[in-house]
C-alpha cells in the first residue's frame, strides 16, 4: 500500500543544506557531528574532542541580530480592529502574542528561506455545538501554527500557485502506564471535490498507516509561504562557521597538546650501560658528547600561528556576510564600504519585513474560512522598516537639555527630541502638560 512519507524533490536537492544551517543555528551540541576525525585519532580521543568542542554561532548571531532590527519596533497592529481578532491575537498560536508569533516566524524564514502559517482550528461537533456561545465556552477558535520548512515533505499546486495537498510532519504522545513516548505523524491536507480532507498517519513498525480522515467545510488549505529561498540565505555562512568549528578545535587540541614539555633524546647513546630508569643518579651516557644531548623541549608553534591566523580569515569571511544582513559596521570600513553594506543589509531586512507582513495579513485574511457567517474584516498589521536607529547619546541629551536651559529651544520641542532619540516614552499631551507643570512648580529645568 502506497504511503504518504514521500519528499518533493525540491525538498531532497536542499534537504542536506537546511540540515546544516538548522544545525549550526541550534548550537555546538548539533554542530560538533560535523567535527572532522583526524586520520591517526582513535574513536576515545574523537569523541573527547568532540565532547569540548566549542562553538562561535555566526549563524545563530546574524539570524538574531536581523530579527532584532527588525523588530526594533514591535508590529504596528492599530489595524487589527475586529473585537474576536483582537482577542485571538492576544494569543495566536494558543500561547504567544501575535508580535512574537511574527518574530519567530521571521527567525525560521531567515534561518530555513521559508516558512509556513498553518491557520488550524480546534475539531469539534458541528451537531452538537452549534453557536457561538458554546465555542467560546470550550476555547473552540482558529489560531496560527509556524510550520517549519523541513516539516513540509511534499505540496502540489494548482495553475495558480495555490495549495492543492500539502504534507506536514509532527510529533504526538502516547502515554504508557510509566512514560511518554513521542512519535512522528503525517497531517496530510488534500482538496478533493471543492472541499478540504484532512488524513492523518501514524508510525507502525517500519511503516506509516492511516489511522482517521476528517472532511471539512473547508475550500482551499488555510496555509502561508512566507519567504521564497530556495537555498537557505546563511548558507554559505553556515559553511564557514563549520570550517570555523574545526579549526578551532584543532588550535585548542594543539595547544593542549604542544603545552606540555617533552623530553627529547638527540645522538647515539651507549646501549650497553643505558639506565632502566631515569634519575639523579641515573643518567644517559652518549658515544659522542658533542652531537648528542638530552632536554626538555616544547613546539616552536608556527602551525599554532597559522591555524590562528586561517580562523580570523574565516571570521573576516563571517563577518562580511553577516553585515550583509545586520548592517554591523563594527569593523573600520571605507565610505563606499559601509554605504554599499548597508544598502544590501537594509534591503534584505526591508524584503524579509515585507514578506513577513505580508505573510501575517494574508493569515488574519484566512481567519474567515472558519467562520460560520459574515466576516472578520479586514484587520492587518504593519511590519517596521524603519531602520535608522535614532537614540541619543548622553552627550547629545545634555546638548538638548543645556539648548532648553538658555532658551534656545521650548520645552515641547526638547521633550520632542527626547522621545525621537528614545531617551523618553511617548507622552500624551495631558502627560506632557502635567510634567511642565510639576517642573514649573519646582522651579527646576532640566
């Protein structure tokens, strides 16, 4: 019998790519399989140094730092204004705000070049719960579900682009008398007919089986793409870092290693009265004294400088990249420099914005298709893309406050500059006129 675990091939060609980028992203424990067994290095010392290898996470920082950016303003969601909206965004995955909701969303698409919206609804009885009323009371809503890419095995789509089957893998419990043990199943969503079918299959022994299908109302699968990189943007990045891991290790064994002196016998020594063992009376006699010696020596330690001086190239090489999509100019640059990084950075940080709200606006549109009648409306969030960061420095604080002191500038457009630069909170104008009060009635400036 034909079972549903097969991969798109568009899955296969990138699987081994998305594999590496997740797991150097996930941190040193997933990352050190790709430690690299010296020829002559037995299976004990292997996993030894595996077991203190160390891990600079470039991919991890840049995945981090682009959403950061981003988010250096939460979403904007004033255009969300359908009251049961509303209160789902509160938690719309069942747990998190939809701000976080989004920042993770946008994390998994950097870090994998997609990612997925799955709007999914609790399963209840239509026969036996027939209002409003009666889903509130049991938490029967829609929500949202961030699908990994690598959890998507196979799609097909229609003419249009749109979502005809898609395979998503997940995990589920089974309780056993003394333990839980977590297993892998198949959602399959398929449009038969005008409508939506809903498979699952479960593990059994080395197969899966069908174990339910469910018809819904459903017309078209309520799912998002989000971002459309074939090729996991940090890739390359991820490569390097790998590179970056086993030199690393190789500088940190070799220091450990050539560390320690050694004793080193130079010449030819007389065999014939060579001491079983070493000590203050028993030395080493040599048939010739002036090209023979015995000392303690320790590595010269130019392979040490040379594996040193290859990890700040790969670090040079990181950094380039990762400016690319954080605008980090950290490092001393030219003007052409940083103005062309910090093009190409602010660029993809507005795409990837742009794809995100797009993502979660079409998302809020697809709440609709489990609603019994009318409409939500239209609710939609806006994404930052505004990037320029705008904080004052004390000096410049102290610039504004000494300018307001001696009269060259109002008290309103102090307080203005000061919450441009994000020294101070927005305040409403009812704030704004009981803080000059408070101050007038001190007799203080600021």
């Amino acid at each position: 019998m034909a079972t549903p675990e097969f991969k798109h091939p568009l899955y296969k060609k990138h699987e081994d790519q998305l594999s590496r980028v997740s797991n150097i992203y996930s941190g040193v424990d997933s990352a050190k399989q790709y430690l690299q067994r010296y020829s002559q290095e037995d299976e004990a010392e292997y996993n030894a140094r595996k077991d203190i290898a160390t891990l600079d996470n470039f991919v991890f920082r840049t995945v981090d730092d682009t959403k950061n950016i981003i988010f250096r303003k939460p979403l904007d969601d004033t255009g969300i204004t359908n009251n049961d909206v509303i209160l789902y965004s509160n938690k719309i995955d069942l747990t998190n705000t939809l701000n976080e909701f989004a920042k993770k969303a946008l994390s998994n698409r950097i870090r994998d070049g997609f990612t997925f919206v799955l709007v999914d609804s609790v399963s209840y009885d239509s026969k036996t719960i027939t209002n409003k009323a009666q889903q509130t009371a049991l938490g029967i809503r829609p929500y949202f579900v961030n699908i990994l890419r690598q959890n998507v095995l196979s799609w097909k789509t229609d003419d249009n682009g749109i979502y005809t089957q898609v395979v998503i893998q997940e995990p589920y419990t089974v309780e056993l008398d003394y333990s839980i043990v977590t297993l892998t199943q198949l959602k399959i969503w398929t449009v038969r007919d005008g409508r939506v079918e809903i498979e699952i299959w479960r593990e059994n022994k080395k197969e899966y089986e069908k174990v339910s299908v469910t018809q819904t109302a459903l017309k078209t699968i309520p799912i998002v793409k989000i971002g459309d990189n074939n090729i996991p943007p940090l890739y390359d990045l991820a490569k390097i870092n790998i590179t970056h891991m086993n030199r690393d290790s190789e500088v940190s064994n070799y220091a450990r290693v050539g560390g320690a002196a050694f004793l080193a016998v130079f010449g030819a020594m007389d065999d014939g009265n060579a001491p079983k063992t070493l000590g203050i009376n028993n030395g080493m006699r040599f048939n010739d004294k002036s090209q023979s010696d015995v000392k303690w020596i320790e590595m010269e330690g130019r392979n040490y400088e040379m594996l040193k001086s290859r990890i700040s190239y790969h670090e040079e090489q990181m950094n380039r990249i990762s400016s690319a999509f954080t605008m980090d100019q950290t490092q001393e640059k030219t003007a052409y420099q940083v103005g062309k990084e910090t093009m190409t950075g602010e660029s993809k940080a507005i795409d990837y914005a742009t794809q995100l709200e797009d993502g979660i606006n079409t998302a809020l549109k697809l709440l609709d298709v489990y609603k019994t009648e009318g409409s939500y409306g239209d609710n939609i969030v806006e994404v930052n893309k505004d990037y320029d960061s705008a904080i004052l420095s004390p000096e410049m604080v102290a610039s504004y406050r000494l300018d307001y002191t001696s009269g060259i500038i109002s008290y309103e457009k102090l307080i203005e500059y000061l919450v441009a630069g994000e020294y101070f909170k927005s305040m409403t104008d009812e704030e704004l006129a009981v803080e000059k009060a408070r101050l007038a009635d001190s007799g203080m400036g600021l």
